[in-house]
C-alpha cells in the first residue's frame, strides 16, 4: 500500500485533492464513483481513502464503502469528506470506522495535517502488527528426552499442512508453546497467533470474543477470528466452550465464514484452527458436553503433549531455560542449578507440570541467596532446622514396619524414583545409584520393579504381586 486513493463525484474537488497531495509527494489515485472506487481497491489496496459521503449515480454511498472496507481492510484509514456535513453523518461516520470526518468547503492545511496524521497512524499499527507476527517468544521447544522427541517430531510434520490439531495432555504440560510452535514453523509464521482460553473468558463473553459485534450507527468491533485471518486461531481448552457457540463455530469450520454478533453480512476468513484440551472429550460428549461433530472437526491431528512426569530427563534442561529468561527480562539473579537441586527437582511430584516448573525456579531466583548455584533448600522453599540437614523423615506407614520389610519399601521406592528421573535408563540409574548394571537388575527384580515403555521412553512401576507381598 504506497498510494492515496481520492473518491468523489465531482471532477473538480478529487482533481483539485489530487493536484495538492501531489504536490505534497504523495502518489494519488480517482475515482468519481462507488463501482471505480471498489475496483480500484481490488487492484491494489490504497494505503489511505479520502471519501466523499454523497455519491451521485453509484450503487453504493460513502458509508456504504466505509462499512464495506472496514469489514474486509480494517487497517486503510479513511478521511470522509462532504458538502452536506452535520453532526449526525460525523459521528455515523466515526462509529463505523473512519479516521476523521472534514466538511467541504475544506481548509487545505487542515486536511493535510489530518491526511499526515492518519498515514502516521497506521504505519504506527502496521509495525506494531509486523513486531507481533514476528515475536516467536513462547514457541522455543526445549527438551531432549526420548518422549520430547518424539512430540516434536509430530509437530515438525503437521507444519507442513493447514490440517487442525487437537493437542491433548494435562493442564501446563505445554500445549500452547506446542501450538505456537507449529504456528511458528509453518507458512502462517507471519500472520497473527490468536488465543482464546474458553475456561478463563466467562460463558456469554466467548461468542462476541469470537466474532465481534456490530450495531448500527456504532464502531465494528472485531472478533478474534478476524485478528487471526491469515494465521492461527488457538482454542485453549476448548471442551469449556459453551454448546451454543460449538454449533456455530461448526460453520465456520466448514466454510470458513461468520457473522458479527448484530451484523447480517457473511464474513469471510482464511484462518487455520488449533485446539487443546485437558479433558477426556469422548466422555464430554457423553455427558453431553461436547457437540461430537465439532470433536471429530477438530480431532484430525491428535497429538499427545507428555506430562513433566513422563520427561523428567529434561527438567534441568528447563530449569536452566528458565533461570536465562528470568534473569534476560526481569534482571533476576543468573545463578546455575547445583546437582542436589536437579535432583530434588527431578524427583518431586508435578501435578502442575512445566507451569508449575517455572513457578518454582521464579520463587527459587526471588527469595534464594544472589550468589552461588541454586540449592535444594532453595528449591524447598526454606532452611531446615538447626541440626537436621542430615535427618530423614519416616513416613507413618513406613516407621510401622519391621527393619526388613522397612527396607525393601525404601530400596523399592528410591529405585523407582532413580529409574523415572533418568527416563527408564538403567545404566544411567545404576552409575548414579553405585551399582553394576546386572546387579541392579537383580535387585529390581527381587524388588518386583519392573519397566514399561510410555509417552515415547520408559518407565518404571511396581508388579501387583510385589505390592500385595509389601502389604
């Protein structure tokens, strides 16, 4: 967009607007009527609009394109002009969009300060739009253990196609960095990166979020389908979307077209949709929670998003991830993991995954010493009590039991931790533990530990025989 396209029916005004903004550097194009106006904008989008209201002998008057260009191009400016102006067109003219509103007879000065203005105006939002398109924070996929891998192999493949993807995998596992990921590395990279979290926007709220909201005599407000076109539309969460607007975004699935919440014209969109969920939709839709049509829509690409518990290689590999980006944007302390750290890290229980990772290594950065690498007492949230650093707690079940069997249930859970942390590894798991790889074997089996594949690696759980042997 490098011109300014003047519309007015009456040869010597748009000459005469012509003439002056030429002579001001710009490059100019006429059109003395609506059918030349919205050819003229087919061929190439002007990078601003000076309208006249009346139109005489066109189908379509000034307001009429201004809501036409509007709906379709909302990023032109356009500064409505006429003869015939009063308070009412002025503000018409402004709900539904325009830029400024100037009446003939004009001041030149004053429509060249106010033609400058909106060219600023929108260069301003272009950049602002082009940085954001640009900002693939948040599509950075760390890890490298076997389950990791075998995600982003999955992710790299649909990149290559405009097929939907339904991500599937527990709250904070990561669903959304996957998704930006595939956004990131497909075609789409330059167009926008929309989200909608159906559970966190209220249930009357998510429909006008969606598709906008027009009334007459008032500004079109854009959906976020029509922020997106081009680009991705995530839908975070999707099984808390009520029943009602899944009907309707069935529609635009389909053909790719809506309607604004008061509106009656179709709009149409180009845009490539993502889902995740938490949830088990199969049984949302027999509890009749989820329109099954709209699951199998979005269902083309199912891809399982692994657990922290199922990566639990890859959490120093976060956690230094974590501790450069805390330290890049908010100047916190850059203090490296120690071992016992990584270890405790890798052994506790994440019910909040990858999220709940960070918060840790956040509050760790924030409240812990500046100086030295991060500790286990920095990651447990405080100092223990005087002389009870080398203390280890018994559990109620466990203090109960006769040395012996006290001491299976410990060896059994301690390996069990050590074989997770390591991903299934037994060699790794027997280096650290101190042992031979074949004793080590001996002992889990005595032990009824056994390993299974799971998530693309291995893991490690106790046989039933051995469970009610231990009770």
């Amino acid at each position: 967009m490098s011109d300014i396209l003047i519309v007015d029916d009456e040869r010597d005004i748009r000459a005469l607007i012509g003439d002056i903004l030429k002579d001001e550097g710009f490059s100019v194009r006429l059109a003395g009527n609506s059918d030349d106006c919205m050819k003229a904008i087919a061929e190439e989008p002007p990078a601003l609009m000076v309208l006249d209201i009346w139109l005489k002998d066109s189908q379509m008057d000034g307001i009429d394109i201004l809501t036409s260009v509007k709906r379709d191009m909302p990023e032109i400016p356009i500064v409505i002009i006429s003869g015939h102006g009063n308070i009412e067109i002025a503000v018409a003219a402004i709900k539904q969009g325009a830029y400024d509103f100037i009446e003939k007879p004009f001041n030149i000065d004053q429509l060249l300060v106010v033609i400058r203005r909106a060219m600023e105006t929108a260069s301003l939002r272009r950049e602002n739009t082009a940085l954001r398109r640009r900002d693939v924070s948040g599509a950075e996929m760390i890890g490298e253990c076997t389950a990791f891998r075998t995600l982003r192999g999955q992710l790299d493949k649909v990149t290559r196609s405009n097929g939907r993807v339904l991500l599937k995998g527990a709250s904070g596992a990561g669903k959304e960095i996957a998704a930006r990921y595939i956004h990131a590395q497909s075609d789409r990279a330059k167009a926008p990166f929309v989200t909608l979290n159906c559970a966190a926007t209220e249930p009357d709220r998510v429909e006008e979020m969606l598709f906008g909201r027009e009334a007459r005599g008032q500004r079109v407000e854009q959906g976020l389908l029509e922020e997106a076109n081009g680009g991705v539309l995530f839908l975070d969460e999707v099984a808390d979307m009520p029943l009602g607007t899944q009907s309707k975004i069935l529609r635009v699935l389909v053909d790719q077209t809506f309607q604004r919440l008061g509106g009656s014209d179709r709009v149409r969109v180009d845009v490539r949709v993502i889902s995740a969920t938490s949830r088990d939709l199969l049984a949302e839709i027999e509890m009749g929670r989820m329109r099954e049509e709209l699951y199998h829509r979005l269902n083309v690409v199912p891809i399982e998003v692994p657990s922290l518990e199922d990566r639990r290689e890859d959490i120093p590999l976060l956690a230094a991830h974590f501790i450069d980006g805390f330290h890049r944007h908010q100047g916190l302390p850059h203090r490296p993991l120690s071992d016992e750290a990584a270890a405790m890290l890798q052994t506790m229980v994440w019910p909040g995954n990858v999220r709940q990772l960070r918060n840790v290594i956040e509050r760790a950065l924030i409240l812990g010493d500046e100086d030295g690498p991060i500790s286990a007492r920095d990651i447990s949230g405080g100092a223990p009590e005087d002389g009870a650093e080398d203390r280890v707690v018994l559990s109620g079940a466990l203090a109960t039991l006769p040395l012996r069997e006290a001491r299976e249930a410990f060896e059994r859970e301690y390996l069990l931790t050590q074989i997770n942390r390591f991903g299934g590894n037994i060699s790794r798991t027997a280096q650290f533990v101190g042992m031979e790889r074949s004793a080590l074997h001996r002992k889990l089996k005595s032990l009824g530990v056994v390993t299974t594949g799971k998530g693309g690696g291995r893991v490690a759980h106790v046989e039933d025989d051995a469970v009610d042997a231990a009770e």
